[in-house]
C-alpha cells in the first residue's frame, strides 16, 4: 500500500470516522468521487478498523463525539483489556472457560449467542450518558452482579473480592 496523502487521511476520516456522505466530503476537500472509489478500496485496511470503533460507538450510544471515543479506544487497545472491577482479562477468562473453572452457559443466554468476555458498559447506571467518563470494560459476572443495585464506588469493593475469587481459581490451572 502506498503512503497516503493527507487528502486521503481526511476522506477516510470524514467517511468513516465522521459518516459524511460523498456529497459533503467532494465539497469540503474538493476531491471527485471517482477518486474516492479507488481510495476506498485501496485503503480498505485502514478504513475497517475505523468503521468497526463506529459500530461499537454507535451501539453503545457514546457521547460527547466519535472523536474522543476514538482516542479512548485506542488507548484501551494499547493495553491488556481487563475488567474496570475484578481486573480479570479476556485471557485469564479464556483460561477458566477451558479448564472448566467457570461455566458461560448462562452467560450465552437462552440464544445461545456469542459470549463476550469483556464489553464496554456504563459504570454508573444512574447517570444515563454514555461518555468516555461513565464507560469501561467489564467482565460478564461482575456486570451482571453490579446491574442498577451497587454504585460503582460500592462495586469497586466487591469487584476486589471476586479478583480474589479469580485469582484462586487460576492458581488451580494445570500448567502444560
């Protein structure tokens, strides 16, 4: 892939960072759509994960702008995931889902859908914005357990117990 041009950089970001259509994209940075077709598909590596983070931005109803969703996500994507509570990673969860330490069926549901060991969530279920404030990853179980009966201040306390729970747990895994 060739290195990209700033007219490049602001078309994939105005595309899909901001979901401007083509329209007001040729009439701010001047460039036909012809030549945004072949860059759509040229840098298509570079447009998917930005479109992905839109998805999830969307879904989960953030506020306070993509941009800043953008820029916390990446800094989340820096480090290892972990539960904001338990601190436990999708790794570690991996672990006692194979060695049969934890059970996800429950955590399927009845549609028996795709478990997702960690998810954003808003951790103070009173205030009812999504910003980058008010959002973390969070385990399965301490979501669950936390819902609209513990503050998170109160779920901080709690979160400490069940790392304490996890930690047992892994220290019981069989090393191959």
């Amino acid at each position: 892939m060739a290195e990209m041009t700033e007219a490049q950089k602001q078309f994939i970001w105005l595309c899909y960072g901001m979901a401007r259509t083509y329209n007001q994209i040729e009439a701010e940075i001047k460039v036909s759509r012809t030549e945004y077709a072949k860059w759509d598909k040229e840098f298509k590596s570079v447009w998917e994960p930005i479109a992905a983070i839109r998805r999830i931005y969307m879904k989960k109803k953030v506020t306070g702008g993509f941009k800043s969703f953008y820029d916390w996500y990446l800094l989340q994507e820096e480090k290892e995931k972990k539960c904001c509570y338990c601190k436990i990673t999708n790794k570690e969860i991996e672990i006692l889902v194979n060695q049969k330490l934890v059970d996800i069926k429950k955590a399927k549901g009845k549609n028996n859908s795709k478990f997702k060991p960690l998810e954003i969530q808003r951790k103070s279920n009173t205030i009812y914005k999504n910003d980058i404030t008010n959002i973390d990853y969070m385990c399965y179980w301490c979501h669950a357990s936390k819902m609209d009966t513990f503050t998170n201040d109160e779920f901080i306390k709690i979160g400490a117990q069940i790392e304490e729970i996890w930690k047992k747990r892994l220290s019981k895994v069989k090393v191959k």
